[in-house]
C-alpha cells in the first residue's frame, strides 16, 4: 500500500529517482527505486533523517513553527523531503534534469494518503 | 559592500524578511533586516549553519556531490540557502506569503557578485 503511492510518486516525475517513507528515527517504513536508481536509498533515508532532526531543532529555537517541506540540491541530485506527522516523513529523489515543481507538487498531493495510511 | 547586496536581495524580494552572509562555521559576516523583521537574524545563521554542516556531511556520504542549495519551510517562514564557497553561504528568509521562486532565483543572481567580493 506504501509502497504504491512512494511507486506512483517516482514514476509520475520527471527524473524521479526514488522515493522512502521514513521515521524521523532512522527507521524505514518502506522504499521504491526507479530501476536505474544507482543510490541506496536506505543510507539516504538515514543520513536524512539527521538533517531533518536537525532542520526541527533549529525550527524549535527560532520559533519559526513547524517544519513542512526542506529540498536540497547537491551536484547531482534533488532531495526533497515532506513532513507527514510528528514521527515520519517522505523523501523523494530527482536527477538534476528531472522537474522539481513537479516533484514537489506529488509530494503534496499523496502527502493525505500517506498520512491516512500511516495512522 | 556586502550589505548592499543584501539589501537588493531582500528589498527585490516580495516578502523578504532578512538576508545572512555567513561561514559555515557559525560566524556571521553581514546581515540585512527588513524594518518589520521580528526575527534575530544572527540566531537564525548560527542555526543554520549547524544545519548545513550536517546536509554536506549527509552529501559526502552518499557521494551526491557538492551541496549547492537547500530551501526549509516552515509554518512561517521559508529560508533558502545558497552556498557559496568552501566556507560560506548566503541565507535569505522569506514570510509564508512571500516569491519562493523569486528568492531563489536573486540568491542565483547575485552570487557571483558576493563570492568576487569574499575573495
């Protein structure tokens, strides 16, 4: 069920890459990788999941509120992570060439389901 | 110099809160606050700083090459970071209400002009 909606995200974006859905603890719920995907998306989650640990403890200090969505942009990759509730979150990856509105906008629009799912 | 381009970025910004030159290492170069700012700035660079550190580890040990942007949005706000150089970034806070798009696009814009002038 996870796992279509992460399949359904990767697929409808342009340079999708892969996508996880992950607890903000390190510990992955469930994972899918277009078939090129070169990266392991396991390790991604983790290191990710630290950032993001991170992003809500600064968000926490400045009182700027909760956190809702970070993207990253290294050499090679778009990350984008949404927040879905207090304990998880979803991370997509995109090739540099792939749409990263588009990205976004998927992660918005399955963010309910995700959320239902979880509960 | 630097604040002057600071300004440009945050006045040329709809929505534009302030905008931070700073190292990496949590030192603060320069700073420029639009009058209804309600945010400490300085606070808001340390913070982040810790936060970017954190994404280039992440990047290193994933092999996704350099860090070159990172966005986080929040309930309030939105703070985009453009990196630099090897030891300094340039943040820019947005309200909610604000051009995400325009912000990213005045950081691309005048980066060059700020990495000449850290040289």
């Amino acid at each position: 069920m996870f796992k279509d909606i992460l399949e359904r995200i990767v697929s409808h974006c342009s340079g999708g890459v892969g996508a996880v859905l992950m607890g903000y603890d390190g510990i992955g719920i469930e994972q899918y990788s277009a078939e090129e995907n070169l990266l392991d998306l396991n390790l991604v989650g983790i290191e990710y999941s630290n950032v993001t640990k991170e992003i809500r403890n600064a968000a926490e200090v400045l009182k700027v509120g909760e956190l809702e969505e970070v993207a990253i942009k290294t050499e090679r990759y778009y990350v984008i992570i949404h927040s879905l509730t207090e304990e998880y979150f979803v991370a997509l990856m995109l090739e540099r060439t792939g749409n990263y509105g588009q990205g976004r906008y998927l992660l918005m629009r399955e963010a309910p389901e995700l959320r239902q799912a979880l509960v």
